[in-house]
C-alpha cells in the first residue's frame, strides 16, 4: 500500500465516523422527544452504569 492509499483510507473512516455519529445523536434526539420523564430517568441512570461501572 502506498501513502497515498493509507492516508485515503484514513480520511474515509473519519468521514465515515462523523457521519455516524451525527445520524446517532439525531436519532436519540427523536426517540428522547418521544419519552416520558420517568423513562428518560431510569435510560440516564443504565447509561451510567453501563459506562463507569
């Protein structure tokens, strides 16, 4: 593979990350405009948990 070929496959993959993630906040933008208040609560507190335990 050539530098060329590297730094194209580089560029792609960060495209393609921001991508995703602006289509996944929009996405969770909806489905939280759709919640009640007590779902919202407990998606918060097993987001938590997930990440920092």
């Amino acid at each position: 593979m050539g530098i060329i070929s590297i730094i194209l496959i580089i560029i792609g993959l960060c495209l393609f990350e921001v991508v995703s993630s602006i289509d996944n906040a929009v996405i969770n933008a909806e489905v939280l405009s759709t919640m009640s208040e007590k779902a919202k609560n407990g998606s918060y507190y097993m987001e938590y948990y997930l990440r920092y335990l």
